[in-house]
C-alpha cells in the first residue's frame, strides 16, 4: 500500500501516524500538489483532485475517511461507532473549514471580512472546537487511536497554520499539550519538512 499526501496535509498526516501505529504495511509518499509532478500524479489517481489517496495494487482509495475504512477492513480492525463516526464528521468539518480559510487568505480574500462565506467558517470553527472541547471530557477519545489522531492533528495544523487558538478550550489545550509529547507526533512535524 502506497499513501499519497503532503506533509502539511493533517488528513495524510492522520493515516501516517494510524498506519504506523497499527504496524501495517504501507509506504509513504510525499507529493507537492502544486508542482507540475505532482498534479500529474493526484490527476492520474484522484479525479476529486485531493490528498490524501491510497495506491494497493490496482485498487485507489481516494479520502481519508473512506482510506481508514477500506484498511480497517482489509486488515480486519475495531470499525468506529457511530458516536465516534459523528465525532470523526466534526472534526473533519472544523479542518474543512479552517483549511477553505487558508485558502481564501492566500488568494487574497480577507477572511475577517463580514462575508457570509467567511462568517459561515468562522462560525462553525468556533462551534466545531467548542463541541470537541467537550468530547475532551468524555471517553470518545481514550477509545479510540483514530479519533484521537485524527483530533490531535487537527490541533496541531490549525496551531502550524496560525488559523485559531485554544484560548477558550481548555480540555482541547490540554489534550494537545499530553499528545504533542509523544515521539511519532515530533517526527511527522509539519514544520520539520
């Protein structure tokens, strides 16, 4: 299995980090999706156009949450709950939103503009962390590797692309100060690539 992403992708860096930790079989690939190369790579493999994708033969897999799921079968792992699959969605969502937000910003829009698009992110950001800040205190997390991975690099991209704080979370603060410590999480840094 060959996983294709980009070091700063906190949805390739989830799988990295889960892959590894399950000790499975897989190589990684980093890609710059807006090099010449590697777009020629995402179009011959992913029409949605998006990292992470999965290579397994002649099988592709191309999203994260879809990536986890083909794998946790075919190596007949814990599927998730249904709780632990909505709180997977609100996760994915806050970084969905931050990452449009990102994007915005570097095309030139001013996303603290009194835009309905940009209040829309905002919004729903804010509401994401305040929901998951409380998802802290119950045992979503402890159960499960994936959502607490999956969390933590949401934490650590939104902290790398300086989009947020956790000013008012504090449970989100310190899950991600006790999971930052550990040494897979200091090797798969954004910042170190």
């Amino acid at each position: 299995m060959i996983l294709y992403g980009s070091n700063t992708s906190p949805f390739a860096r989830r799988l990295r980090l889960w892959l590894a930790r399950e000790h499975l079989p897989f190589t990684y690939q980093h890609i710059d999706i807006f090099s010449t190369e590697g777009r020629a790579i995402l179009n011959e493999h992913n029409p949605a156009k998006k990292i992470p994708f999965l290579v397994d033969g002649a099988t592709v897999i191309c999203d994260s949450n879809v990536i986890f799921r083909y794998v946790s079968q075919k190596f007949q792992l814990s599927a998730l709950t249904w709780q632990q699959e909505n709180v997977l969605t609100y996760i994915n969502a806050c970084n969905d939103s931050c990452v449009e937000l990102l994007l915005c910003d570097r095309s030139g829009f001013d996303t603290k503009d009194d835009k309905l698009f940009f209040n829309l992110q905002r919004e729903r950001v804010s509401s994401l962390l305040t929901l998951l800040d409380e998802e802290c205190e119950k045992s979503s997390f402890i159960n499960c590797s994936y959502l607490a991975i999956s969390l933590y690099c949401l934490l650590d991209w939104i902290a790398f692309r300086a989009l947020w704080t956790l000013d008012e979370h504090p449970n989100l603060r310190h899950f991600y100060s006790v999971f930052s410590t550990q040494d897979d999480v200091a090797q798969s840094d954004p910042r170190n690539h």
